[in-house]
C-alpha cells in the first residue's frame, strides 16, 4: 500500500510541475517576455512558423514527459513492476524539471 501511495504522490508532484509550466508559458507570459528580452534585429527574424515549432517542441515534451510519469505509475503499483516503475517516474520528474526550471528561473 505504501509503494501505491507514493508512486500516487510521485505522479501528481509530476502532473503539477506540468500543469505549473503550461501556465508559466501560456498564462504567465514567460515566451513573449523571452522574445521582448531579444534586440530589435532578432525579433525581426522569428517566424510565426518558429513559434509553430516552439509550441509543437514544448507540447512534446509535456506529452512525454506524462506518459512516462502515467507508464511509471501503472508499473509501480503491479507487483514486479516496481523497479522499472520508479525508474520511469523519476526520469520524468528529471526530465520535467527541465522546462520547469526553465520557465521559473528564466536562463538556464
């Protein structure tokens, strides 16, 4: 029972993070304040297809990284499936603290 409820804990701390970093980038202006921080000269290069990109590489990585956290999870909870569980788990939470840390501290 207690593996269950810490791989539970461990999926939500996840879904969190991600749910955090979409609102740091679509809410909380953390993309267009990036852009502004770019000379004149620069900005003038973007693309509405570089956006395009952007979004499509951010949503990937939101996709991945919660796939991996709800593969880890299923595991975690079956017998026999635990190591391979929290391996999975805590690669995404790695792998979700990126973007995170990203959007939250702003340089990397």
């Amino acid at each position: 029972m207690t593996r269950r409820i810490v791989a539970l804990i461990a999926w939500l701390v996840i879904a969190a993070m991600n749910v955090l970093w979409v609102w740091a980038i679509v809410g909380g202006g953390f993309l267009d304040a990036m852009f502004a921080s770019l000379p004149v000269e620069d900005q003038r290069l973007l693309t509405p297809g570089m956006l395009a990109i952007t979004y499509g590489a951010m949503t990937g990585i939101l996709v991945v990284t919660m796939a991996y956290a709800t593969v880890g999870w299923l595991l975690a909870v079956r017998p026999g499936g635990g190591r391979m569980g929290t391996i999975l788990l805590g690669g995404s939470a790695v792998f979700g603290a990126v973007p995170f840390g990203y959007a939250f501290a702003g340089t990397m």
